[in-house]
C-alpha cells in the first residue's frame, strides 16, 4: 500500500524537481556573461522558439542575461550575453524579427526595413553587451562592446581594428558599437 502511495507522489514531485534543475542551470550559463559582481542580482530571460521571452529570474541590479542557443548565427555550442535592463526593447525586437520564418536574407530584409522605416529599437547610448561565446563553460572567448546607436566616424573613433584600441563597427546604423580591442 505504501509503494502505491509513494509512485503517485513521485509523478507528481519528479517532473517539478527535474524543470528546477534545468532552469537552474539554464540560469547559470546565461550568467557566464555576467561580470561577477553583478551576477547574483541580474535578471536571466529565455528566448522562446516563438519570438517571445520569458523571465527565468527575477533580478534588480538592472542587468539582463540570456541564452542565445538556438538563435540565427549562433554557431558555438556556448553563447550567451548581458546588458542594460533599458536594452531589452532592442533585444525583444532582434528576437522576434529572428524568430519569423524564412531564409537568412528574408530576415535580413526585416531587419533593413525597421533601420529605413525608423521603428528599430535602440540601446541606450553607453550602455555594455557582455559577450561570452565558445566550446564550453571552460574554453571560451569574452567579448564587450559599448552601443552607441547611430555614432559617425565624427566620434573619433577609427573603424578598422587595431591592437589596444577600441573601434567604431556599423558606423551610422542603429547598431553601431565601440568593439573593445583584446577581449
């Protein structure tokens, strides 16, 4: 009598236990972005296959985190990302026109309407993408830019890269940034 109480109880604790192990964990890669400081209080988003997002773990330092496994692009088995909280309207819209159907340069399309017609979301000026890209959690590549959406070469910055020196890319769109030399 005993065992059958115990089966029904553990088809109901089992599957509850098993998603907290995975979401903790899905928590924990997206937080390999994170400055370390920062990661016990940043919030920790999921990119749903349908274009949506959904927040894994609240935070309230004003950081987000996710996971772009799955996105177009992302090619290492290790990709994930942080920024500004105030950057999440840009990352919603990135996610979403890369989650509609279709062939690369349909969605490259997308994207181009959006710059043209102005409705493309921007980051805050000054703010950090924190970039952690790789094989694993123990082999991978750190990479920060600064967005400064709409920047010109008239900022100052040179648009070639060069050792020790940070660079303007996409100069003049909604997505120009300062890559940061030796990370």
């Amino acid at each position: 009598m005993k065992c059958l109480l115990f089966l029904p109880l553990t088809a109901a604790i089992l599957p509850t236990a098993l998603c907290a192990q995975s979401a903790g964990a899905d928590i924990e890669r997206a937080l390999l972005a994170a400055p370390a400081p920062l990661r016990a209080e940043a919030t920790v988003l999921e990119l749903r296959p349908d274009g949506s997002t959904a927040v894994l773990r609240e935070g309230g330092n004003g950081l987000i985190c996710w996971d772009n496994e799955g996105r177009p692009g992302q090619m290492a088995p290790l990709d994930v990302q942080c920024t500004a909280e105030a950057n999440r309207p840009r990352l919603e819209q990135n996610h979403a026109l890369e989650s509609v159907a279709g062939t690369v340069a349909e969605m490259m399309a997308r994207f181009e309407r959006a710059e043209a017609d102005g409705t493309r979301a921007l980051s805050v000026w000054g703010s950090i993408y924190y970039h952690v890209y790789g094989d694993s959690a123990q082999d991978y590549i750190y990479h920060t830019v600064v967005a400064v959406p709409q920047a010109t070469r008239d900022l100052g910055f040179p648009i070639a890269r060069a050792p020790a020196t940070a660079w303007l890319m996409e100069a003049g769109s909604s997505g120009a940034h300062l890559m940061i030399s030796g990370r």
